[in-house]
C-alpha cells in the first residue's frame, strides 16, 4: 500500500506518539502545542543543526542539513537534522559529485541518551525514509545530544523498523477517525509541555463535580 501526499504524517510525530498517544492526537489532529523549556531548548538546538542552504564538504564525507524526506509506503515527511554522504567503493551516486556514497542519517536531540527508546524510533523512520528515496540500505546512524556532546551510534534493527512501521499505521487509523485518546496519567505527565491543554488530573478525579470540589480543597489549605 501507498499513501497519497496528502496523507502523509509528520515524522517527528512517532517520537510524540511513544512518549503518549494522547500528546500525538492533540498536536497533531488537534493542532494544540505548548511551549515549556524543554521544547524550547530542543528548538534551539535544531535551529542550530538546520540550515537548508548549507552543505558541507569535508575530504570525502559530503554533509547535509534539514533535508526533507519522505515514504510513500509508510505514508510520512519531514526533516533529517544532518545526513553524511560517506564516500565509498559500493553506495549511491550523488549528482555532481563523482563516485559512490553511503547514507548516514543524525538527528540532534537536547539532554542525554535516554533510557527509552522514542530517539531511536525517530532515527530510524528517518533511515527508512533514506533508503526507500536513494534504493539503498542504512544500517545505522547517530544520535547526537546537546548534554554530552557526542554521538550515540544506533543500529538500525529489525525490531526497530517492524515497531516503526506498525506505529505508523496506528497513528494513520487515529488520524482517519480523527481519534484523540483518553488520559493515561503518569510521570511522563509532569515534564508534558501540554499538560495544561490535556488536563490529566481529570481523569484521576473521575468526574468534573470531584475535580472542582478537590480543587476547591486546596485553594483552601
């Protein structure tokens, strides 16, 4: 199956989607966002990396910036922080470049390396991307965080790329039904930028009458 370009996803949106479902519905079939310092911080950051205009060329690696991708097949778009065009013996021409190229997609993140694994999904969405436009095959790329300053090598896997492609179809069948899902409270809600939007305190009070009464409560302690 293919989707039509008007039915694309947003790439960056899987990263949303593992963080929580119900974040993903709302920026993106709800169009609500919030700023909070983590999304600033990681917007500045990206500003850094991205520069549409600039290409790079250093010895034998060609570097590119904000290059947009795109899958038919998995129905998605967006942007690739920094891709590297390694020369080498077997990979891809590149037009008015001689010789052979492999891809190496690098997406820059704020913080650390986290324990999850929603960076790794987003990086590897971007390398499936690669190899469907270029008709090659990207066994792996780079996370690189603003905290440590380096890169985090990434292997793209099976497993990541069967969990990628099914999260993609998932968010598509809530985007079709136009379908945000219930809360599901939990420590990921404190350092949610939308938690003022979404309101998950509702969920745990159970009806609004028990919101406002506890709510009243603690106006009054």
């Amino acid at each position: 199956m293919e989707y039509a370009e008007d039915d694309y996803l947003m790439i960056s949106g899987i990263q949303h989607f593992r963080f929580c479902k119900r974040q993903w519905a709302l920026i993106h079939i709800e169009q609500q966002w919030a700023e909070n310092e983590h999304t600033v911080i990681g917007e500045l950051m990206h500003k850094k990396a991205h520069d549409p205009y600039l290409t790079e060329k250093r010895r034998d690696t060609i570097i590119a910036r904000a290059l947009p991708v795109a899958s038919r097949e998995m129905g998605v778009t967006g942007e690739c922080d920094v891709v590297e065009f390694h020369r080498c013996e077997d990979g891809i021409r590149l037009h008015g470049h001689r010789g052979n190229f492999s891809v190496y997609p690098i997406e820059y993140k704020k913080g650390k390396p986290k324990i999850t694994e929603e960076d790794k999904l987003q990086l590897a969405a971007q390398a499936m991307c690669l190899e469907e436009m270029f008709s090659t095959q990207i066994p792996e790329g780079a996370l690189f965080y603003g905290e440590t300053k380096r890169r985090e090598i990434v292997e793209i896997t099976e497993e990541l790329r069967s969990e990628v492609r099914e999260m993609f179809q998932e968010m598509h069948q809530y985007y079709e039904r136009r379908y945000t899902p219930k809360v599901k409270m939990g420590k990921h809600c404190t350092s949610c930028s939308l938690k003022e939007l979404c309101m998950p305190r509702l969920a745990k009070t159970g009806s609004v009458k028990n919101y406002m009464d506890q709510a009243l409560m603690e106006e009054n302690v």
